[in-house]
C-alpha cells in the first residue's frame, strides 16, 4: 500500500471512529458530558473542544496552508454542544480529500511549522501526519472511558473493526 492510500485508509478510520463516538456522546446527560471526569481535558466536552482546536485548527491548517495558528490546547472553540459535534463530523470529512492532493514526493518530506511556543520545528511530513490520526485515537480512547465510568454505552472503536466493517455506523 501506498502513502496516499495508507493515509486515506486512516483518515476514513478518524471520520469513521469521530462519527460513532459522537453518536455515543449525544445520549450524555448534559451534567455529565460537562463534568470534570478526571480526563487530562476535563470533560467530554473540554477533549472534544481539544480535538476541535488540535486536529482542525492546528493541525489540519499546517498540512493544508503551511500556517500555524496561536490558539490554546485547552480553548474552548465552540460553547454550544450541537455545534461541537457538527464541526468535528465537518473536520474529520477534511482529512481525505487533504491527503488526495498530496504529491508522492510529499511523503518523504518534512512539515515545516511554528510550534505553540514561537520555535521553528521541521518534522518528517508522513511520521507527523500519522502524530494527528494517533492523538485523535488517544483522546477518544479517554471519552469512551469516561463514558463507562459514567454508566453510558460507549461504541466499539478498534481499527480491525473498522476494517471489518467500514460502512457500519
């Protein structure tokens, strides 16, 4: 498999495991999705706010535009709960048409970008854009056990199950 088509396959993955998380989360009680549930953000919904700002708003600008936006990890981009949710499903159906535009060559490459605190980085581009899949991963892993810990269903999120079922909400 190819990069393009290894990054594809992952970026349908992200929107994939985005959309049934976010689906889970819509049946929290809005006491419970605010709560601090001893998650590194908090909340449900301050590490989903931390998705927002660190997928779509860093991450996904540096790929896309080479710019890198000053913004807080732990800012709340988006108060209302439906709106959240609406612009996580937006970002992550992003991701795919972003790494068709990729040239080959781009995957041996480097990122080239400003980091939260003012320095120069240079990473390798493919290592780096596998960083953004891999965090979206960490942090849902978090909610779906906060969603446990609070007595609510969590869906079933693995990979190979995805690749079992990819077209399985």
């Amino acid at each position: 498999m190819n990069a393009t088509d290894h990054f594809t396959q992952l970026a349908r993955y992200n929107q994939w495991a985005t959309a049934r998380l976010l689906d889970a989360v819509t049946e929290v009680p809005g006491d419970d999705y605010r709560r601090d549930v001893g998650l590194f953000f908090h909340s449900i919904h301050g590490t989903l706010n931390h998705l927002l700002v660190g997928e779509h708003h860093l991450w996904f600008v540096r790929f896309a535009e080479g710019i890198s936006p000053k913004v807080a990890l732990d800012a709340e981009l988006e108060l209302d709960r439906a709106q959240l949710d609406a612009r996580l499903r937006e970002g992550a159906a992003r991701w795919a048409p972003l790494i068709a535009s990729f040239s080959p060559d781009r995957w041996s490459g480097t990122l080239d970008y400003t980091t939260m605190r003012g320095t120069a980085a240079s990473l390798p581009f493919a290592a780096t854009l596998a960083h953004v899949f891999n965090h979206g991963t960490h942090h849902r892993g978090q909610i779906t056990a906060a969603l446990t810990a609070l007595g609510q269903p969590c869906p079933e999120l693995d990979f190979v199950y995805f690749l079992q079922n990819p077209s399985k909400p």
